[in-house]
C-alpha cells in the first residue's frame, strides 16, 4: 500500500505544479505581448478620451505596474481561490466560467457518447461486414478527421434547420440544436477512437486464442464481444482521456458556428480582448481537466488489464 | 483557416441563394394598421464588452439595448435635429455657457425612481466625471468644459460650463447621454456591470440576460414619454425584443432569409441586393459624423508639401470604390463631413477624381516617373502606407482598390493590416509612422470638429500642424468655442473649403457603419442620429 500511497502522492504533488505553472505561463505569455483590454477599449477614437484620462483608468486597474509585482499579486488571488474580474466585462471571473460552463459540458458529454458510439459502430463494421464494404468502412476515419469540423456544422445547419427547419439556429440550447452541433465535435472525435479501436480488433482477431476459439466454432459476434472487445478496448480510454482535452479543443469552432456561448467562445472573446484573468483562469481550468482525467484513465487502467499494475508492481498486484 | 472558413460560407451562400430563389420570394406587405403584440428576434454579430452605462456606451453593440432600455434628455434624430424628450425644453445664455433644462414630469426609472431634477444632476456629473475610486469611466465626448450642475427645483436643471459650449444640447441626445437610475449609478462598478442592475425609464425592460449570448426585453406598460418627433406615443407596440448574438453573418442572414429571425445585423454589404430582390427589408442608415478618408499627417514627407496632398485628393477614384466595394446605398464624400450633419456643405469639386491633374500635380512637385514606374524625388520613392481602420469593415478592400489607383500614378503603396488591439498600439493619428490615419467616427455636433484638427485646448492634432497654420487655428478653435449657431455654420463652411482646398484631408466616401437585414413582416422602425434601429415605433404584421 505505500508504494501505491507515494504513488498518488507523487502525481497529486505534480499536478498542483502543472496547474500552477499553467496559470504563471499564461500570464507571462500574455504580458508579453502588447497591450490589454482596458487601454485597447479606451483607444477606440469614437470614444475620444485624452491621454491623462486613458493613464488615470489604466491606473486604476494596476495596468501601469511592473510585471513582476502584477503576477505576485494575481498569483495570491489565486491561491487565496479568488479568480479576480475581468478587464473586458468588469464581472467576477468565477460568475462568467459559471455561467458558461454547463453549455459545454452538455456539449462535451454529449459529443463523446456519439463519438464512442460513431466509433464503435465503424469498428465493428470493419469486422462484420463482407469484403468491399468493410474495406471501405476502413476509410471512414481517414475522411472523418479530413473534413473540417467547420464544414460539418456549417452542412449539418444549412440541411436541417435552413432547409428542413427541424430545429431553429439561432435556439443554440435546444435539445436538436445541441444534438446536431454535438454530431460535429463528435464525429470528429470518433475518428480517432475508431483508428485505435479497428487496429486493436484487427491484432487481437489474428491472435492464436482467437483461432482457437474460431475453430472451436464461436461465432464471430460472441468471439468480438467475448474475447476481443475488452483487450482492444484498453487503448480506447487512453485515447478517450486524451479526447476530452481536444473535445474542449475543438469546442471553440463548434460553438462558433452553432452561435453556443460555451467556454470556446468565451476563451475567443477574451484573446481577442487579451483579457487576462478570464484566460488564466481557463487555461488553469484546462489544466486541472487534464491532469484529472489522466489520472483517472491510470487508475481505470489497472482495472481492465490485471497485467498493468503486476509488471510494475508486483507485491501489491495481488492486493489491487 | 480563416479563409478556409470564408471560402466554405461563400459555397454556402451559393447554395442558400439558389433554394431561396426556388422556393419564391415573399414581397414586402404595404404597411397597413400599426397593431399591438408579437415579439422580435434580432440577431447581433457581438454584444460588446462592459454593461457599465459609461464605460460601455459608445460601443457600437450595446447602443442597441440602451436605446431601449433607457432614455435621453434630448433626442436627435437621422438628420442631426435636437429636439425635447426628458427635457421639455431649454433655455442657454448669449455666451452659451449656462444653460437651463426643464424637465417633464411623471417620468419614472422602472424602480420606481422619479426622473426628476437631482438624477439628472446625479447622471450629468457621473458623464462628466465617472469615477476613478470604482473604475467607472467619464463619457469620453462628453464636453470636457463642463463646470457643474444643480437642481433648482423638482424639474428645472441649471448647468455651468468654463467657456461656450454650443454642443452641450445636441450631445444631451449622444448615445452616451443615458439616463440611469442614481441607485443604479451608485452601485460598485461589479454590480454595474450585471445588465440587470442598470436601471433606465425607457419603453423597454431588461427581462434577462446571458453574457456574450442574448438579452432578452420586455415592454414597459407605463411608458408614457416618448420623444414628440416619433410617430408613436404610449407604451411601445411589440411585446419582446431578444438579442441574440450569432457569430456567423451567413448564419445571421440565413435565418433572417428561413424566417427564423427577424433582423440580421451587419449582414455583407455585397448581398444586399440579392436580400432586396428576395423581398427582405435592408436599411443603411448613415450616421453623423465625419467622413471616411485619410487625415494626412503633414510632418511626414513627402506630405508636407501641399501639391503631393493634392494629388492624392485628386487621384482617388471615389466612383470606382462605390461600384466595387460598395452598394448604390453608400454615397460618394462632399466634404470631410457627412452631409446629413447640419453645417456641412458640398467642396466636392475640390476633391474630384482627374488622374491627369494629379500626375501634372506630381511632376510640378518634382517627383518624376522612374522606370519601374514608381516616382522619385532625389532618389527617394514616393511612398505612402496605408493601415485599414479595424473599426471599419470594409476598410481593407477600400485601402487595396486605393493603392490600385495610387500605383497608377506612382505611388509605391503598401497596406499594413492589424487587428484592433495592435492597431490601438501601433496606428495613431499623427503618428510619425502614419502618413494617413483612415478616419471613421461619429460625433452629434459639428462643434466637435473644431476640437480635434489642431493641439489647441488639448486637441488631437489630426495633421501634425499643431497651431501653426493660424487661419486654420482660428476657424477650429472659434467653431470649437463658438455661441452662435449661425456665425458658427458660416465658419464652418469657411473652414471645410480650407481643409479641402490645402489637402489636408482625403475624403473617401461617406459611412454606413450599420446595416440591418430585415423580415418584411416588420414595420416602421425609426432611425436615429447614430443609426441604431429604435423598434419601439415599429410592429409586426402577417408574416409575408
């Protein structure tokens, strides 16, 4: 048990670090960069303020300090739980992610079950289905991952809401609105599921155990099911949890097109405006899903191949 | 990726015309009987930034829903007129530098607040000074001469300012100049920038609201004081009105075009006519304000020297921008100033396209055509960098058909394009880099343009002259500090013709900074000074 206890503690410890380092990395890539949303927003010249006006705002906001002393004193908000206000919108950063998040969980969760489902399909496809078809099934992924996730929800919204007016575009949070703009990131998604899932089943389907079980007359659907889904299906979840960091990704396209306020389009809105605490706050947030979802595709690990934990460990495998 | 994505809309597009045009186009409904009800879907490209009355008032984005929400001492309307809203009236003194407001009364914020003589003080000093201990910001064009006001009595307010200050009534009618509950002005800047907290008296109220999503209003039974100048009075006549924020123009459009929604904002200026031919309402009202064109820098060579500004007015062919970049709803430049702004005169003929003109203007200047056609002066070519003004959409196609022609004449000509945020840092009018800062902002009052052309009274120096030209200096700053509306219209003639005549500006064409797509089963919407769409006049009749 300790060595599964330092375990932890060892991946606890570098995940703080990695969050922090997320939050630090964001903030020095952005001061490097000229100017920020308060002095940009007071530039624009139909807004006709002099320049003492513009240094006694930008003052106001700590704008005019030196770097060092900005990151210190936002790194102690930070610590202290406090994601401080945004530059642009004047509101608590905290209240914006709030408020934006559940959008793009749903849109997340959503386009992960189509994507494992899309994906799982395709496979099995590959593997049932008689010769010309499959190999053309194989291609699938290939022109999935092609096809730019734009285009798709562009298609998906000029077909069946312009044209077939199954669902009202500018709705974004309606149930077919979010299944349609979920099947873009999904799709996309699922590509590189399938890839993963067809090369596992196509190697563990040439393996003796499958032969011999072949030749003891398994059908193919019980063997696929039996004997070849769980081994294949270990390379999945790595990928899945990779999945989840580029589903938040791609999230910023998706709902661009779909018009969905979601993270995506908040995380836009403030590069452009180089509004600081809400894009250290984000990325900080980024940086705790993945460092989450890692951890957990380790612990699953284990669970679904015995082998993992007793190479590495084998003392506490047996008690795992 | 970028023009990835344009290259797939304009397929789209392609595509979208040709079913809409299957599928028979409606025609407009003659107006019939103004009725009651119904609820109208705008959709927006951006909601803006802050909801904090000053600090996000001159946005283009938010005036949508201040216009709605809240209401103005005075209300200016397409053609720059002032006339009384929450003001009933208003008396000045020969300098112009007092002024009396006489307020109507029974006015109410939707709190339940009185409109009365000690909010309009409250409102008047927050636009003057904001302020700097909650970040809250002044009103950036709000006359910087302002002294201070009091409430006299319930429904009289006195205002004072340190020299003549014509423009304190037309930019009572700004869109800036929102009235605005005091307990709302007393809030925290945080809690002023939650849309619900921000109280108006207009005919609208905020119902809901999501950040960079929609906002969703709702009309005001009680309403009762609306400008005598609209066609309607009472409370307004569609019901709701949400703001939908959509990204996409082609996806704006499109679901004006699938009858989804009712206006689109900003749609593409090169569809308009297929909107219109399709039986949709497309509107294009102009604003008040100056012209786009180039201020010229007149410390950068060769741009001190007067021929070469004139040959630059002169080798503009402002026809060709209009037909290539434009629609017949944009109008060509008669002056530096948009002619709708009352004081502005036609100097057209000053300015007008003669590519001949132009070269002998050059040769005469001493710059000589070299072999690569490029002309130069003493080895130097005859160079100019023209930065597109972010602010103004089209600006970049305008800059390219401009180098085009300039290059004709031999100008070397190159365009650097920035975004917003390196274009505040970089480009700025006067800049020693910036031989032509491309103008485009709106103001209420022609007294503004006296403010800025020279450094006098802390202007903005738009030519690098700072007071030097004194003919020049004088007609800004009287104009600037004028309190005769007459002597100042006959001044501000004399000072366009002046401006024009020594080159110092180079109109483009007038602007249409907004533009609306609209179901045509939305009637009478009124415009106003700034072109926002006011749908408190309008109503919605069958769909076609």
């Amino acid at each position: 048990m300790t060595g599964y206890r330092g375990f932890a503690l060892r991946r606890g410890g570098q995940a703080v670090v990695v969050v922090l380092l997320a939050y630090v990395f964001t903030f020095w890539v952005i001061s490097v960069l000229p100017g920020d949303p308060v002095t940009t927003t007071l530039r624009n010249p139909q807004n006709g303020f002099t320049e003492e006006e513009i240094a006694r705002i930008v003052s106001y906001y700590g704008l005019d300090r030196p770097v060092l002393v900005q990151l210190l004193e936002s790194l102690g908000r930070f610590l202290t739980g406090d994601l401080g206000v945004s530059l642009r919108s004047n509101r608590s950063v905290a209240d914006m992610i709030g408020e934006v998040l559940p959008s793009t969980l749903v849109l997340a969760a959503s386009s992960l079950a189509i994507a494992v489902v899309l994906s799982f399909l395709v496979a099995f496809g590959v593997q049932y289905l008689p010769k010309p078809l499959s190999t053309a099934l194989r291609s699938v992924p290939s022109l999935f991952l092609s096809v730019p996730g734009f285009l798709i929800g562009l298609l998906l919204i000029q077909v069946f809401s312009f044209d077939l007016g199954l669902f009202r575009a500018i709705d974004t949070d309606g149930p077919v609105a979010t299944f349609f703009a979920a099947l873009t990131l999904g799709i996309w998604v699922s590509a590189q599921i399938a890839e993963v899932l067809i090369a596992n089943l196509d190697h563990e389907a040439a393996q003796d155990y499958a032969g011999v079980a072949r030749s003891r007359g398994l059908g193919q659907v019980r063997l696929l099911l039996r004997h070849l889904l769980k081994p294949s299906a270990l390379p999945v979840v790595t990928v899945l949890a990779l999945m989840i960091g580029e589903v938040l990704g791609g999230a910023v396209i998706t709902e661009a097109v779909f018009g969905r306020t979601g993270i995506g389009s908040l995380v836009e809105r403030s590069v452009a405006s180089q509004d600081l605490p809400v894009l250290q706050a984000v990325v900080t947030l980024a940086a705790v899903v993945f460092v989450v979802v890692n951890l957990l595709a380790d612990l699953v690990y284990p669970l679904l191949d015995p082998r993992v934990t007793l190479q590495r460990r084998p003392d506490v495998g047996a008690a795992a | 990726m970028k023009r990835a994505l344009k290259a797939a809309i304009g397929i789209l597009a392609t595509v979208l015309v040709a079913t809409a045009c299957g599928g028979g186009a409606a025609q407009s409904a003659a107006s019939g009987t103004p009725r009651d009800g119904g609820d109208l879907t705008f959709l927006i490209d951006s909601l803006g930034d802050t909801w904090i009355p000053n600090n996000s008032a001159i946005s283009s984005f938010q005036g949508h829903i201040w216009g709605h929400v809240t209401d103005k001492l005075v209300y200016v309307d397409e053609n720059g007129e002032a006339s009384p809203w929450i003001a009933e009236s208003w008396e000045q003194n020969p300098e112009a530098t007092e002024f009396t407001l006489h307020l109507r009364q029974g006015v109410t914020f939707s709190d339940g607040t009185p409109v009365d003589a000690a909010a309009v003080v409250a409102n008047l000093d927050m636009w003057s000074r904001g302020d700097a201990t909650r970040g809250i910001n002044p009103i950036g064009l709000f006359p910087k001469t302002y002294r201070s006001s009091q409430a006299v009595d319930p429904a009289t307010v006195t205002v004072s300012f340190s020299s003549p200050t014509l423009g304190f009534i037309p930019t009572l009618g700004y869109h800036g100049s929102i009235l605005i509950s005091p307990k709302s002005l007393a809030l925290p800047a945080e809690q002023q920038a939650d849309l619900s907290n921000d109280i108006g008296s207009g005919p609208y109220v905020v119902e809901s609201w999501k950040d960079d999503d929609s906002v969703v209003l709702r009309k005001r039974p009680d309403y009762d004081w609306a400008p005598a100048a609209l066609s309607h009075q009472g409370p307004a006549r569609i019901d709701s009105i949400t703001y939908k924020l959509v990204g996409e123009q082609q996806v704006r459009t499109s679901s004006v075009q699938s009858n989804q929604a009712d206006v689109a904002y900003n749609p593409s200026p090169k569809e308009l006519e297929t909107f219109k031919a399709q039986g949709f309402q497309v509107a294009a009202p102009r604003y008040l304000g100056f012209v786009n064109g180039f201020a010229i820098n007149t410390k950068v060579a060769p741009f001190d020297d007067v021929k070469v500004r004139q040959a630059l007015q002169h080798g503009i062919d402002r026809d060709q921008i209009l037909s290539t970049v434009y629609t017949p709803d944009w109008l060509a430049a008669q002056s530096f100033i948009q002619s709708n702004v009352p004081g502005a005169t036609d100097h057209s003929t000053t300015f007008a396209h003669d590519a001949a003109k132009a070269a002998a203007l050059l040769d005469e200047a001493g710059w000589a055509p070299g072999p690569d056609g490029v002309r130069t002066k003493n080895g130097t070519p005859l160079a100019l960098t023209l930065y597109p003004n972010p602010y103004l959409a089209t600006s970049k196609a305008v800059d390219e058909l401009i180098a085009q022609q300039l290059r004709g004449l031999g100008f070397q000509v190159d365009i650097q394009a920035y975004d917003v945020v390196t274009y505040g840092q970089r480009v700025k009018v006067g800049g020693e880099t910036v031989p032509a800062y491309e103008i485009t902002r709106s103001f209420i009052d022609a007294g503004t343009v006296g403010g800025v052309l020279t450094d006098a009274n802390k202007g903005e120096n738009w030519f690098g002259l700072g007071q030097t030209d004194a003919k020049l200096t004088d007609l800004a700053t009287s104009i600037a500090g004028a309190s005769d509306p007459t002597a100042r219209d006959a001044q501000l003639d004399e000072l366009q013709g002046y401006v024009l005549d020594q080159g110092y500006f180079v109109p483009i064409t007038q602007i249409v900074q907004r533009l609306y797509l609209q179901s045509p089963r939305v009637h009478d919407v009124t415009y106003n000074g700034i072109a926002y769409a006011n749908y408190y006049t309008a109503w919605i009749g069958d769909p076609a």
